[in-house]
C-alpha cells in the first residue's frame, strides 16, 4: 500500500485528504503531520487517518510527501524533512505559492523528485483546476501518482516550463477572486435596477454556475457559446457591445498581467 504524508493540515490538505478518501484511499494509507491540535483532532475524527505534531515523523518512510505548509516556512520545514527525504527518496509535491523547484531541492538536500503546483480554493468542493509541473527526476509512474492525488478535488494540467506557473497562478489560482468579483458587480447593478438583492444574488450565481457547467459539458469554445446566446441587435447583444467598448479584453488582460508580475515578485523574495 502506497503511503502518503501531508505536511500541513490546512483546507487544502483536507479537500485532498477528503478527495482521496471518497474516491477509494484507505485512511491507513495516509498521515499528516499538523502543528495544531484542533486541525489534527478534526482531521483523525472525520476521516480516521493518523496524525502528529511531528513532520519528520510523518515523512518517514512516505511514498509521496505533499507539502501544505505557507511558503514563509517551507524553507524550515524542509530542513525537517530533509533527512527522511534523502533516505527514502519520496515524490515531493509542493503547493506552495512562488516557492520554485530548484528551491525545493536545495532545502530538501538535493536529487529529489519534485513536483511544483498550483490548486486553487475550488478544490474545497471537489472543483479545483490545478497547474502542475515536474522536475527531471520525476518518473511517468510518479506524474500519474501526482495527477491522482490533485485529481481528486478537480483537475489537473501540467505546465512544460516553471516561468509558467506565474501564469497558472495569475488565471486559475488567483481566478475565482475574478468571478466572484464579476457576479458581485451583476448583482448591484441589477439592485441598482431595482431587483430585490437576495433575487439578485440567486439570479446572478445560478447564471454563473449554469455557464460554467456550459463550457465543461458542452466542450464548444467560449466564443461559440457566446455567439449562440448573442441574437442579432438583442439584448445581450447590446450588453457585449458596452463590454467592448469598455475595453473588457484589455482590463482583463492587464489584470492577469498584474497577478502574474506579482507571483514572480514572489517567486524571487522567497530567498535561497
């Protein structure tokens, strides 16, 4: 039975954790290691897997070793783990926001197999979108280890080169932020309008969820969806002509620009 120790019991782990057992892990197959009493308490009662204070402890003999820890401390806790890591040679999976792999074997003592990602906070629900990248010492067998463990709270997509984890960051990590703001703006204006807002909200979050099932079952490019809801001088029409003339393409743009700029500012202030 392959183990896998979480370092981390945060919300993240816990939608993996949850995840993994919905879909037919054993509980015994996985530990975390958590410095908080109330999260590991929680964690042992609700899914009856092991927990510790302990993080080399927990690496111990790991097949995989995810790392869900903020990424102020990975540098720490990777001097922890680092001794078991270079015993036992585990697949090490980071989801740890602008900390690199270059980074992470450094820390780790060095020849590690690593794998870099980035879920984002859907994942909670089973519906996260997750951008993944490998170092050279990751075998095909451990890449689809690491596509199962993110598998399990959504989907998973690997990202050829690490500069384009900034990216991944900018559209899907950073990109529910992006939505919620878009059905917040729907919802005043449609106050503003005069629809009672608890009408609005539910109007404005069902259409949300409704498009986005759309471009999921469908597979249609968003362009075709949009086109077939866009009838001739009709009202959507009208409502994407003041998008375009608002230059929405463009404020888009530059916004993921921003977020990507940003996780590489990150990236860099992590220190070696």
């Amino acid at each position: 039975m392959s183990r896998l120790s979480f370092i981390g019991g945060g919300n993240m782990a816990r939608s993996l954790i949850g995840g993994l057992i919905r879909h037919g892990d054993a509980p015994a197959s996985i530990s975390v290691a958590e410095p908080y009493a109330a999260l590991r308490d929680g964690l042992n009662a609700d899914f009856g897997i092991v927990t510790s204070a302990d993080n080399a402890a927990a690496a111990s003999g790991a097949d995989t070793l995810l790392l869900a820890v903020k990424p102020q401390v990975m540098k720490a806790v990777c001097a922890e783990l680092a001794p078991a890591v270079q015993r036992d040679r585990p697949l090490v999976i980071s989801i740890a926001a602008g900390i690199r792999i270059d980074q992470l074997e450094q820390w780790l003592g060095g020849e590690v197999a690593v794998v870099r990602c980035m879920p984002n906070t859907p994942a909670l629900i089973g519906a996260g979108a997750a951008g993944l990248i490998a170092n050279a010492r990751v075998t095909p067998a451990q890449r689809v280890e690491a596509e199962r463990i993110l598998g399990a709270a959504g989907i998973s997509v690997w990202i050829e080169r690490e500069e384009l984890m900034d990216t991944v960051t900018a559209l899907s990590g950073s990109g529910p932020a992006y939505f919620f703001l878009l059905v917040e703006a729907l919802e005043d204006a449609a106050v503003a309008q005069g629809l009672p807002r608890e009408a609005a909200r539910a109007l404005a979050t069902q259409t949300a969820l409704g498009a986005g099932r759309m471009l999921r079952e469908d597979g249609a490019a968003p362009s075709v969806l949009r086109e077939r809801v866009t009838s001739p001088n009709g009202t959507t029409q009208a409502a994407l002509e003041s998008f375009a003339a608002s230059g929405l393409h463009a404020i888009v743009a530059r916004a993921i620009d921003a977020a990507a700029q940003r996780g590489r500012e990150l990236s860099a202030n992590s220190g070696n």
